[in-house]
C-alpha cells in the first residue's frame, strides 16, 4: 500500500494486517 493509505487506516488495524 501507498504511505498515503497507511495514514488513512488507523494504527492498531495497520499492525494487526502486516
């Protein structure tokens, strides 16, 4: 994903789907 869509996704989900 674009460092764009990272910001837009909250932190917890975004560790939680790496």
């Amino acid at each position: 994903m674009p460092v764009e869509s990272l910001k837009c996704l909250p932190k917890p989900i975004f560790f939680g789907r790496s």
